[in-house]
C-alpha cells in the first residue's frame, strides 16, 4: 500500500499507480491478491526511475516520454531497420558524427526490433549534420527525422 499512497514521477511526468482494477478501483486482488504482489515487486522499480535510474527508452540521456520534453530537441526518428541492426550498430554508425545514444523499439512479447528506434545528440551541429544525410545501415537505407516531425526534415535533399 506505500506504493499506492506515494507519489511517483518519472522523466517530469507524474505516474498514477492503481490496483490493476484500474479506474480508482481500490480492489485488492481477486484471485488470491496478484495484483497486490505486482505492485509490490513494481516498488523498487518505481523508487529507482525516481532516483535517476535512467529514462523508460533506457539510453543514458533523452529517454523516452513525451515529444515535448526538453532531451526531445536534439533527438531523431530512425525507421527502415534491418531486424538484425543493434544498438551497438547504430552507436556505431551515428556516433561517426558526435556523440550519439541510440534505443531501438521492441516488441514487448516477443522482443524482436519492431523496425524503428531513436537517437539522441549532445549538440545541435551534429543533428542537423545527421539529418543532411542518406545513412545506410546493414544494408537498409534508413529514414531519418526529427522525432515528433512530419517527414518535414528528409534527409539527402
């Protein structure tokens, strides 16, 4: 019940935590308190998010979260993944511009590459020298954009 009664923020957003009743349900737990054992193994996870324990998208800066956070600027879209392409690869291949930090969505259940991710900058110059470019990664040509744009910034034109 500490979880339920404390507040949660992560990467400035608050979080409401329930039961998984959901709605304000309060309910602890039909069928032998799951729910009740969910949240409390949830805990420590939720106390490390606040400690600065990283963002939800896992790279060491601009994590995930909503478009209009700050970290969000110097972040672009990477879509046309090859499902063998890593994280490693795309640190690889970005960082030749700067420093770069890379997460590649997944799916949850099965844990393969859903064909997109994201990178993050340290400096303006670097982004936009990425976004002036045709990249080739594992042989695919990749889409690369502001993250949140609307195919407004394509590169190599």
């Amino acid at each position: 019940d500490a979880v339920l009664s404390s507040m949660h923020e992560v990467d400035g957003r608050q979080l409401k935590v329930d039961y998984h009743g959901g709605a304000g349900s309060n309910k602890q737990g039909g069928g032998g308190g799951g729910s009740n054992n969910a949240l409390q193994a949830l805990a420590p996870l939720l106390g490390a998010l606040e400690q600065g324990g990283g963002g939800l998208g896992g790279g060491s800066f601009g994590g995930g979260g909503r478009k209009d956070h700050p970290a969000d600027v110097l972040k672009v879209f990477v879509g046309g993944l090859a499902d063998e392409t890593t994280k490693e690869t795309l640190d690889s291949h970005f960082g030749q511009y700067g420093i770069a930090d890379s997460y590649i969505m997944r799916d949850g259940a099965s844990g393969r590459s859903r064909g997109f991710g994201f990178v993050n900058f340290k400096d303006s110059d670097v982004l936009e020298m990425v976004l002036s470019q045709v990249h080739v990664v594992d042989g695919r040509q990749l889409n690369v954009d502001r993250h949140g744009g609307a195919g407004s910034n394509k590169q190599g034109g």
